[in-house]
C-alpha cells in the first residue's frame, strides 16, 4: 500500500516516533487481516516485534506465520501488567531490551476489558489515551486490537477516543472521535460514593510523620500485617509526601475507611496552588530521560488504584489497598 494511506509498512505521523492505532475486530479472520501482514513487514525489515494478546490469537498467529512466528516476541496480555502503571512499565522494560539503533519497534498491545469495574475501565481508558503522552518519543508503533464480541460498548466507543487512527487490515483511518490526550486524561473518573460514616479522619497536618502513623494505625485496625501493612503506610506516605512537595506551606487531611476486600485512603490538598498534580503523574518509573515521579510512581504500584483529581477546590489523592487476606483476618 503506498506510503501515503500509511499502510502497514509506513505508518503516518511524523517522524519515527510513537503511533499510536486501534484495530476493532469481530473475528478471527479480521484479528490475522491486521496482525499477519503488520507483524510480517516489521519482521521482514528486521525490527522487534512483540504480540501482547490472548493466548488465543497468540496461536492463530504463530500458526499464519508458520516458520516466521521463531522470531515473534510474544505474552500473554493478561499477565503484562495487570495494572495500567504496570503495563506501561511493561512495554518500557521491553523497548529497553529489545530496541535496536535506527529502528523502530512493532507492538500489538491488547488490554484485558473482560471482570473489571467501572472504575478499573475508566482507568485503562485513560492509559490508552496517555499513552499518546507518555511514550510520545520512542520510535515505537502500538497497535491495540478490541474484540468487539467480549468488549463492552462504552470500551468500543472510546477506543476511536483515545487512538488517533484505527488499522483494519492494511488500511488506517483517521479516528474522528479522537480527542486530545492531555484534555482526556484529566477528565474525572467515575464519581465515588460518599466515605461511610466509619470513616476516620486526621486532622490538617503538614507532618510526613504523622500522616504516615495514621496510615499504619488504619492498615492495623483493618487486619493487615506484616509486609502488607508496612506496604500500605509506604503507599499513603509517598502520596502524601508527593502533596506536600508540589505545594509550600500545603497541609494534606488524610481519611481511610474499609471497603468489602479493601482499604481506601483519601488525602486531600485545599487550595488553588501553582503546582497541580497532573492526572497521568505517577505512571513513568523514576528516570533522568523520563521525568518520572519516584514517590507518586511507587505509590501507584502499591495500590489497587490510584486517582488524582482537582475535586473540592484542592488536589485529591484516592488510593486503595487490597484488604487482609483470610489467614490475616483469622
């Protein structure tokens, strides 16, 4: 296909740097239309590839490629990165392996939709359209196939959100629904209920430390030990801590309450201040050339989920931890 539709071989967008495409299938014959020949072209000119999908189309791939497929990098999408942070992570530890000067590298990136919350979409959505953002300089072209007969509609529909263009077959077209990744990724995730009448709160404080004992004295009260408890205060304390650094002479109030499976913590900083803390802070790892934020970044993978949000005339950090496990509770 000539260059200027931007088929498989030559992707449009400037320069060699991160493209970004859907891929909606509703077959397997319409999955191989676009993973044969993208894979097949990247391979041919010598550039690493990487199938990140079912196991599934893992096999219906490996067997379209026949001798080919000895030189396909594949995972099971399922187990890379079973978080947005951690998925990102995921395809930054494979560009560091595997990239090679002067060429690009090839990914076909399929997000698992099928058991999660609202909450939980809401979030990978907001990846998927980061991603534009975080990985903008590597010379890298992401494909990311919904198969439209397991994903739910509201996923399907903002997919055409969140990549600039889609790749059926061989053929790109521009997404019109597209919308900016910046404006996308700050729009608030689904409204919380209200914190239960169980909830505690610390009182205003711009003391690490005492922010920190609360946490760990809820993380007790709730049933975790261990590694686990100690993990959790670390959670709230590189949260609280990423607050209190972005703003002088902020106070953070911190909250916790128990969910069914879960502790949630809620810190809030009031006030307009100069520093806001952008909506995708966090899902870089720490790193001289990524400008990653170590403390919010840890934070992050210690958590279950983790939002920030402007909300209430402040900044507010919700994150949640994974409650005592039977044997803890016994």
């Amino acid at each position: 296909m000539p260059a200027e539709h931007g088929g498989p071989d030559e992707p449009a967008g400037p320069g060699r740097g991160f493209v970004h495409h859907a891929c909606l299938y509703g077959s397997d014959a319409e999955f191989l239309a676009m993973a044969v020949p993208f894979v097949r072209a990247g391979l041919a000119a010598g550039e690493p590839v990487l199938a990140a999908t079912t196991s599934a189309n893992i096999e219906l791939l490996r067997a379209a490629l026949g001798d080919g497929a000895r030189a396909l990098d594949t995972a099971e999408t399922a187990y890379f990165g079973r978080r947005p942070v951690e998925r990102v992570l995921a395809f930054l530890r494979y560009h560091e392996r595997r990239a090679r000067p002067g060429l690009r590298m090839r990914m076909i990136a399929e997000p698992v939709w099928s058991g999660r919350s609202a909450r939980q979409r809401a979030e990978w959505k907001r990846m998927e359209s980061g991603l534009n953002l975080l990985l903008a300089a590597l010379p890298l072209w992401m494909v990311c196939p919904y198969d439209t007969r397991t994903v739910p509609a509201d996923v399907i529909e903002a997919a055409c959100a969140t990549h600039p263009a889609r790749l059926d077959g061989e053929h790109v077209t521009p997404c019109a629904a597209y919308r900016d990744p910046a404006a996308y990724t700050a729009s608030p995730p689904p409204p919380d209920p209200p914190p239960p009448a169980s909830a505690v709160l610390a009182p205003p404080t711009a003391d690490p430390a005492a922010l920190r004992r609360f946490a760990r004295a809820r993380a007790a009260a709730a049933g975790l030990g261990g590694e686990r408890l100690a993990l959790a205060e670390l959670a709230v304390h590189e949260a609280a801590d990423h607050l209190l650094e972005a703003a002088e002479g902020a106070r953070v109030t911190l909250s916790a309450w128990q969910e069914p499976g879960a502790l949630v913590y809620d810190l809030w900083r009031p006030g307009p201040h100069s520093a806001p803390v952008p909506a995708l802070a966090g899902y870089l790892p720490p790193g001289a050339d990524r400008g990653g934020e170590d403390g919010l970044w840890l934070a992050r993978r210690l958590s279950d989920f983790l939002d920030v949000r402007l909300r209430d005339g402040g900044t507010r950090i919700t994150l949640r931890v994974a409650g005592p496990t039977d044997a803890e509770a016994l």
